[in-house]
C-alpha cells in the first residue's frame, strides 16, 4: 500500500495476502529486494529515520503476518532534480543487487505500480509486473492510452503478481 510521503509508522498498511505470497516467492528461491524513492527526504518533507521507521514497520508487519524478511531494502533518497544515479529508474540498486546477492537479473522479477518501476526492470534486464494496486491503476489507464503496455505482466495485486512468477519458467 503506497500513501503519499508516509511520515509515520504507524501510517503503514500492508495489503492481505502480501506475507502470504512473500513466504511463498521466498519458499521458491527469490530473494527479497525492495527498492524506492523517497524524494520526500531530500525534500525536507519527511526525515531519512522516518523513512527507516517506516520500513522496519513494513518489515516488522509482514513478519508478524508469518512473512518473511527483506534480503534488503535500497532507498533513494533523492529528488528528481538531484540526477542522481540511484533514483529509479535508474539501475544503480539492481547492480548492486546483482552484485550482493548474486542474482541472474534476466531471470528476476520486479513488482511496482509506478511507470518508473517498469522502466526500472525494462532496464534492468528484469521481468516487469504491473499491479494494479496503489498508482497502478492511473499507471495501466496512462500506459494504455499510449498504445504501449510497458509492463511483462499486468496483476490485479501482488497475489496475481506471485501466482504468475511461481507459474514461469524462468524461477532461480
């Protein structure tokens, strides 16, 4: 569940189902990597330990759902303006991902809701899932009004997200 600049923990939601399908993508093999913008921080509208509050929430809420833990969380905690090289969709945190725990990115997934996630895994080399949960529905009515897709797969949320990689292929 994404609000805009969330400044407390206690503003964290977490969608049904999420520690289920966690546990399950992680019971496959896949590491669990979570990679975001945070321009609020850069911004002056939120605090880097807000950001890391917010996060230990996100964690500490899949975990008390029988979830399991973030392999890691990358943050960018920059504006757009910055140009700096780790905002999405930039690749700076999938190399470094790649690099830690040596994933096979063509064989890897990354789940968003945001066009800038979908051009994060297009550039990644990563499998993109749009969900349509969150922006992602604006972010499918923009895609589709510009006769591109932009997305591997589009998934009403992260249930239908999961089902489908567990149905690929291409597992690690």
């Amino acid at each position: 569940y994404d609000a805009h600049y969330i400044k407390e923990a206690s503003q964290v939601r977490v969608y049904k189902r999420a520690a289920d399908c966690l546990k399950s993508l992680k019971a496959a093999g896949f590491k669990l990597i979570v990679v975001t913008n945070q321009s609020g921080v850069g911004r002056g509208i939120v605090t880097s330990g807000s950001v890391k509050s917010v996060n230990k929430k996100l964690q500490d809420t899949i975990m008390a759902d029988g979830g399991p833990r973030f392999d890691a969380i990358y943050i960018c905690e920059h504006t757009p303006e910055a140009h700096c090289h780790c905002r999405k969709p930039k690749i700076h945190f999938a190399k470094l991902a790649r690099r830690a725990f040596g994933l096979d990115l063509e064989r890897s997934y990354f789940i968003g809701d945001k066009d800038c996630d979908l051009d994060f895994a297009r550039r990644a080399g990563l499998r993109g899932i749009l969900v349509r949960t969150g922006h992602g529905a604006k972010t499918f009515k923009m895609l589709v009004s510009h006769g591109h897709g932009g997305a591997d797969h589009v998934a009403t949320g992260i249930k239908g997200a999961t089902e489908w990689i567990l149905s690929q292929d291409c597992n690690p």
